[in-house]
C-alpha cells in the first residue's frame, strides 16, 4: 500500500545554501592537502634522504586510513549530524597539515599525512548528506555534481598556483598557512552550523516513526545493484587518481619529456573539464530521466583516452591539450555514481551508503597502487599502466549490468512482516 509523505521545504528561503556554500569549501580545502607532496617531492626528498617510492607513499599514506574509517564516519553522520562530525574532521585535517609542515623526520610526516586522512575521510559524505537533509531530491545531482566540482577547482587552482608558492616562499611555511586557513574555516563551520530550531536538526525528509536504520542498511548490502555501483565506481576512478594524482606529473616528466611547470599546467586542464562537465551532466541526467547511458559513455572514452595516451597512436604533440580535457569531460559522468546509489536507498542512510561508495574506491586504488608500484620497478612506467587500462575495461563491462534509476528517490522503506 502507498504512503503518502510530503517533503516540506525549508522556513528560511536561503540558509539551507549557505550551510551548503561552507560544507562546499571542505571539498575545495581537501584537494591541496591530499595531493601536495607530488609538488614538494625533491624538497622533502633532500631533507630526508627518502626514495622517490617512500615520497609517493607519503602521497598515498592520506589513503590508507580512509578505509577503515569512511563507513563509520558516514554513520557517525547519519546519527549525530554533520555539525559535530564535519566540524571535528575539518581541525583534525588542518592540524596534518601543521605536523607535516612542522616535521623533521619521515615517521612525523607520516603522521600527518594520517590525520591529513582522517579529516578529508568526511568532506564529500558530509556535503551529500546536507544536501540529501536540506534540498528537494530532484536538487541532489545537479548539487552533488557542483560539490565534486568543488574539489576539481581545488585541484586546478593548486596545479596552477601551488607549486609557484612552495618554489617562492618555502614549502614549511606555505603549509603552515594552509593549515591556518583550514583552523580559521573550522571556527566559521561551527559558528554558522549552530544548533536551533531551523539549524543542523532540520531535515526535509519526512519522519518516519517505525524506521530501521539496521533494517535499510541489511537491504542495502543485501542487493546486488549496491555492489555493482561499488564496484564500477572503483575500477573507473581508481586509475584517474594514479594516472593523474599519483604519477600524473611523473608519467610526463617520462614518458614525453615535460618540464614540471608544463605538466602541472597540463593535468590543471583535466581538473578543469571535470570540474565543467560534472554539475552540466548532474542537471541534464535530471532532466531527461536517464542516468546509465552518460556512466557507459563516460567509461568508455575514458579508456580511448587513456590508450591513445599511453600508446602514443597519434602524434602526442598535437593532441596532449585536447586529450587531457576530453580525459576531464569524460571523467565528470562518474560523479552520478553518488546519485545512483542515493537514489536506490532512503535518505536516512545516505551518510553510509556514500561512505560505501568511496571506501570501495580507496580500498582498489591501494590494491592497484601497489601492484603498479611493484610493476613500475621491472617494466617502467608506460607498461605498468597497462593495468590502468584493465581496470577501466571491467567498469565498461559492469556498466552494462547497472540498472537505470530513471532520477526517482526513494523515500519510505517497505520491511517484510515475519
């Protein structure tokens, strides 16, 4: 039987867009702070007399941690809210930043780099969950997309500006400030996000009295269409973090002789046509009712892109600019996988469900980090991204076993009477 529910919006026109516009900032502040030891890796090499695969590991050290806590942090959310949760991760990322600038020993950078972990653990699930509580669900891909989109300018600004400042003005201090910034937004967060009557409680869903949370989520792991978005989301975005977060400037230097400031302008065009295509794509899926065939099509040029580039098929010369933003366009369909997944199960579990999502894609992108990291040492780095195009090749293959959501929420869960 039908039961009717109403999603009543929220009494303040606006304030559900400023929560939104703060929670967006994690997303921009989170990029820098993953990926800046690519930038700094001959300074931080000399200081410590570290191997270029121990200052990847730095890199990647943000990412083992993530693991084992996205699910919980994802459910911390679900039931304490995002005030106490997002706030607390937001100070715990800035003070990574402060021990690594700090450091003097490989053992302390390290530590850093796991608070670095922890913090960013929550920036997307804390952003999609806000958006799920406060906003129409017809609102979310189009909002989920700006939010990815968020992070992608992050990454772009910092390709662009970054390694300017950390030539210029010294890396340690640099870091510093950034870890300053992140202390300064963590006071505005919990400042803004306080507690009343239309503050962080608010929720647009309706209340539902005999709601299981345990229930929802043993139907959610319980269906298969859960682990094939898992598991398509991981094996598409994986190689985009290796290739382009992880020995994106290293495969250049390479494979085609770039200088470090003509990769980092280069990779910046990747984040850019991401950060384009992801809300335009969000919006329009919306529209038309259709979200599967934007994730095959996506999957698919992904993988041309990367073979034309790995291969060298066409002259490289002409058509690396053009590649590398197509790489970008292509690669904004994936973020849909956040929608899809939200969209098979109710909102009260979304902090889970997208914790879920993410989990499965840092636990691959280890795997595949470490089996190229071994490959990389016998072969070099073009044929061990062979297993890049791998990857990318299964997703296509489970693409095709996906089902279409036609952009409908659900909302109430129906549990069986024993």
């Amino acid at each position: 039987m039908k039961k009717s529910y109403t999603l009543t919006p929220h009494p303040r026109r606006f304030y559900p867009y400023i929560i939104w516009f703060v929670a967006l900032i994690f997303n921009f502040y989170k990029i820098p702070i993953l990926i800046f030891p690519e930038s700094i890796e001959s300074y931080i090499s000399e200081s410590w007399l570290a191997s270029q695969n121990r200052i990847k590991l730095l890199t990647v050290t943000a990412l083992y941690i993530t693991p084992i806590v996205q699910i919980p942090l994802g459910f911390f959310i679900d039931h304490y809210g995002s005030k106490k949760i997002g706030g607390s991760c937001i100070v715990i990322a800035s003070l990574g930043v402060l021990i690594f600038s700090a450091s003097h020993s490989y053992s302390i950078a390290l530590l850093g780099r796991l608070f670095i972990g922890i913090g960013v653990s929550v920036a997307v699930i804390n952003t999609l969950k806000l958006i799920s509580n406060w906003f129409h669900p017809k609102n979310f891909a189009l909002m989920s997309g700006i939010t990815i989109s968020t992070g992608m300018l992050g990454g772009y600004i910092y390709q662009l500006y970054f390694p300017y400042f950390f030539n210029t003005i010294n890396w340690r201090p640099s870091l510093a400030n950034l870890s300053l910034i992140g202390i300064i937004y963590a006071l505005i967060y919990f400042i803004l996000l306080r507690k009343n009557q239309f503050g962080i409680n608010y929720n647009i869903n309706p209340k539902i009295r005999k709601f299981s949370f345990s229930k929802s989520l043993k139907k959610c792991f319980k269906h298969p269409q859960t682990w094939l978005l898992t598991s398509f989301f991981a094996f598409v975005q994986a190689p985009l973090v290796l290739f382009l977060g992880i020995w994106g400037f290293s495969f250049l230097e390479v494979q085609y002789q770039f200088k470090a400031v003509e990769a980092s302008k280069l990779v910046s065009l990747f984040f850019f046509g991401y950060m384009v295509s992801t809300p335009f794509i969000g919006f329009f899926s919306t529209k038309i009712k259709k979200r599967k065939p934007f994730i095959q099509i996506g999957a698919s040029l992904l993988f041309i892109c990367l073979f034309l580039l790995l291969f060298e098929v066409v002259n490289f010369n002409h058509l690396n600019w053009f590649l590398y933003l197509i790489l970008g366009l292509t690669s904004g369909t994936f973020p849909l996988l956040f929608t899809m997944i939200h969209e098979r199960n109710v909102p009260m579990i979304t902090g889970t469900v997208i914790g879920l999502l993410q989990t499965g894609l840092i636990i691959l992108t280890l795997i595949e980090f470490h089996i190229t990291l071994f490959l990389i040492d016998r072969f070099g780095i073009k044929h061990s991204f062979l297993l890049l195009l791998v990857s990318v090749l299964i997703g296509v293959v489970f693409s095709f076993y996906i089902k279409e959501t036609h952009a409908k929420q659900r909302i109430l869960e129906a549990y069986r009477r024993k």
